[in-house]
C-alpha cells in the first residue's frame, strides 16, 4: 500500500490517476500515524516551498521513521526540493534533509528566450558510471515534463540531469531508497509510467 502525502500543494488527481493505471493500491493518509505499516511513500507537489510548512513535526517524524525503517520515499516536483536541506524560495522552511543541499532559483536569461518558469520536456541525462534503480530501462536523453522555477543541485546523489540555458540542475536523485523527481512522471507519457513502476517495484 502506497501513501500519497496531500499537503494542500500536490497535483494529486494526476497522480492518482498515473497510479490507478498501474494498478498501484494507494491511499491519501488523513494524519501522520497512518503511514504505520505502509510499502511506500509519495510526496507530491507543485507550487511554493512554503507549502510544504503544512507538513508539521508529527508528518516530518513520521516520514523520517518510514525512511529509517527502509520505505520507499518518491518526492515530485516541489516534493523533490523537500528533501534537501531546504530552498531559498523560503528560507524561513527547512526541508526535510535526508539530502544535502538547498535549492535555488532558476536564473533563466530573456534576452536568450530562456524563461522562468521552466515549462516544457527535456531530457535526461545521467552521470557517467551511474545506476539508478528508479530510472531502470529509461534510456538516457528521455524526454519528460517539467514546469518549475526552483531545482536542486547536481551532488553525488544526482543520478539524471537536465539543462535550461545554460544551467544544469538534478533532474532527478536517489540515496538508498529515497527518491526525488523534479519532473512530473505522472505527465510524462510512458517513460513517466515506467519510472514510477519502478519506484512501485522497490516498494514490493
């Protein structure tokens, strides 16, 4: 059974959805002890850091606990930035911190047609030499959507890249059994699908 987390900021009728077709049993837990006993964790998102405030020390100790126990955790999007120490969108908002670095702001350039916000499809693009179980069978240059104006950096936990302009930021990450994906893999066609039936095979 799969928690999809609903902080009031998640894009959760696509994720359903995307998961409702791959015959994933999940639930959207009302209060933080209903993660107790779950296979995996979903920690969607769009929108503001500061949204993430709603995820309160009892969802925050909860989340850690499943984490610590060896759940799976996915964060998408907004819910990828979470993992990191936090994100100077809202510098008042710590992240959860199971990932070192903090997030910044996409610089873009006008007078180059590089806009912020970043919309549209791009393509993944892994580190030399990196495996990644969440990225299994998705070939490298992968196209997937995004819509974001923050991202994480690239560190050693960066196992997909992308580019806008001239900036390069994690596309998407893995430490262990945490996941982040800065694209939407529920609006991803099917390498979106793919992936998430990755994270659903770790789960297992």
């Amino acid at each position: 059974m799969i928690a999809l987390v609903d902080y009031k900021a998640g894009n959760l009728t696509s994720v359903r959805k995307a998961l409702g077709t791959l015959g994933a049993a999940f639930f959207t837990p009302e209060s933080s002890a209903e993660l107790e006993g779950v296979d995996g964790v979903i920690v969607p998102g769009v929108g503001h850091f500061s949204s993430t405030a709603h995820l309160d020390a009892g969802w925050r100790q909860a989340i850690e606990g499943r984490v610590l126990a060896g759940v799976p955790l996915l964060g998408i999007c907004v819910g990828m930035q979470w993992l990191f120490e936090g994100s100077e969108e809202s510098p008042d908002c710590p992240g959860l911190g199971v990932l070192p670095g903090h997030c910044t702001r996409l610089a873009g350039n006008q007078a180059a047609g590089v806009k912020v916000p970043h919309v549209g499809w791009n393509a993944l693009v892994p580190p030399a030499g990196a495996s990644s179980r969440l990225l299994a069978g998705v070939a490298p240059g992968a196209q997937v959507y995004f819509t974001h104006s923050y991202a994480g950096p690239v560190t050693n936990d960066c196992v997909a890249a992308t580019t806008h302009g001239t900036e390069t930021f994690s596309a998407a990450v893995e430490r262990g059994k945490v996941f982040g994906v800065q694209f939407h893999p529920e609006k991803s066609s099917d390498v979106g699908l793919r992936i998430l039936t990755n994270f659903l095979e770790v789960c297992r």
